[in-house]
C-alpha cells in the first residue's frame, strides 16, 4: 500500500467518480483534496469532456498547477510553467489533431456517400438538441482539438466500411453513449496516464506510484495502467473487469463517497 509521501499521482474520472453523478457536487472528496494538496500530490482530472469544459471546474477544484487529461485520452492539457510548454502551447496531443481527424472525415464522406453528422458539421443548437446541454456547455463541447463525437445515420455494412478506412488513417472508433468518438488509435486514457507518468519519473528518476480512481467502461485503460487502482460504484451494469485485479479496490460508495472510500483504503498516512 501506498503512503503518503511516496512519489505519488493520483488520476481520477470526474462525473460519478469525483463528482456526484447527480450534483456534481465534491464535498465528501475536499477532505482528500486537501490532504493531497498539502502533500504536493499532483491530482490530475482525466475525463471524455474537452479542455474548454474542464478548465472552469479544474480551477474550482484548486488544481490548475497540474496537467490534466481531456477528451478520453487524446488531449493532455498542460499548466503553464510545464517544461516545453513553449513548443506546444496547446498541450499534448496523442494521436491525431482535431483538423486532421476533421480533414479524414470529410473526405471519406465525400468519397464514400456515408451518413453520418460530427459536432464540426453541426450548429451549437443541434449539439444542444442532441446532448441536452446548456447552450453555453454546448459551445464548450464543441472546442475540440483532438477527437470528434458523431452520430451514424448509415447502415450496418457502411459502418463496418466506414470502421476499416479510419483504421487505415490511423483513427479508431469508441462508443461512448450515443455518440461514436473518432479518435487517433493509439490514444485514450491509458496511454495518456503512461505519458505523464513518464513525464513525472524522468526528472527525479525516482519511480512515481500511480493510482486511478473510475467508475465507468471508459476508465479501464486508465485503471490498468496506474498501479493501484479503485473502481467506484458505478450507475451502470457493466462488469468493470481489470487486468489485474491486486491492487484493485472496488467501493461500495458511489461518486465522491466512493473516492473517498477508496483512498481511505488505499494510502497510509
Ligand atoms: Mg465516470
């Protein structure tokens, strides 16, 4: 078990996870929060939403001095003092940019006749229509810079077309709600948890010690790539199987209850 003033990181989902599914609210988690903080303990927010939709939050949170994670992996958002923050202001993208997904997408249509609508063709009141969203968090939605939502009106065998032409470009699909992500292949969430740990340990070359915190399908790249892992009590049936399941702590407690629960568990003081 992990203590305190090991090299840690901690990489945690947010809704359901450290935000109330319901209210999105923390409190059950401040008290942690503010142990991590005091300890010099990077928590870094790793999340499906964009970079535009975190920055608010990550500010309430108090964590803007960290890195943290957007659009399920593909996106890594840097603070500013981060060392080559210069060359990349953006941040850190894995896979392929927003343009470049974009630029794929609208030439296979082209080519191919595929049906199908990406948050890039749409006004902010169809992203509204179809999410639910304010239409303030609707136009936060749509700043993407690394993968892009959309919606498949096509048949079954022009999906399965559409799925092999992307993978040819390096792109790959996930599923996540009603909408299908195009994203680059090689990124999600365990590969961007991989790249920052990596960035962490090279300075110091001291091993840093990774704990995930997710309640969702979406999180198991991460869970599996962070040494210690806590699979919170999720709204959901899914089975939330690991690769392996030592170091892995299931909750009884959902949203920040459970994350709560699960660092109680997980870190000696
Ligand atoms: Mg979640």
């Amino acid at each position: 078990m992990p203590y305190l003033d090991d090299n840690l990181l901690v990489f945690t989902d947010l809704d359901g996870s450290l935000l109330d599914h319901h209210s999105y609210s923390w409190q059950p988690a401040q008290e942690w929060l503010n142990r991590l903080s005091a300890a010099h303990v990077p928590v870094i927010l790793t999340t499906s939403k964009t970079a535009a939709e975190v920055a608010q939050l990550q500010q309430q949170l108090m964590l803007t001095q960290h890195p943290f994670i957007a659009e399920n992996g593909a996106m890594i958002s840097l603070p500013t003092d981060w060392p080559g923050k210069k060359e990349s202001p953006t941040g850190h993208i894995i896979g392929a940019s927003y343009e470049e997904i974009r630029h794929t997408l609208i030439t296979l249509r082209q080519r191919y006749d595929f049906e199908f609508r990406g948050f890039g063709d749409v006004s902010p009141q169809q992203v509204v229509d179809w999410t639910g969203l304010e239409l303030a968090d609707a136009k936060l939605a749509m700043q993407r810079e690394a993968s892009e939502p959309l919606i498949w009106f096509g048949n079954e065998l022009d999906f399965a077309r559409f799925e092999k032409y992307l993978h040819e470009e390096n792109l790959a699909l996930t599923r996540g709600g009603r909408f299908w992500h195009v994203m680059g292949k090689e990124a999600g969430k365990g590969p961007a948890v991989e790249w920052l740990s990596q960035q962490y340990q090279q300075p110091s070359g001291k091993p840093v010690v990774s704990i995930g915190l997710g309640d969702g399908p979406n999180d198991i790249g991460m869970l599996n790539a962070t040494d210690y892992a806590v699979v919170i009590l999720g709204h959901h049936t899914h089975a939330m199987p690991l690769e392996k399941e030592n170091g892995a702590f299931r909750t009884t407690q959902r949203g920040p209850e459970g994350w709560k629960q699960g660092l109680d568990h997980l870190i000696r003081l």
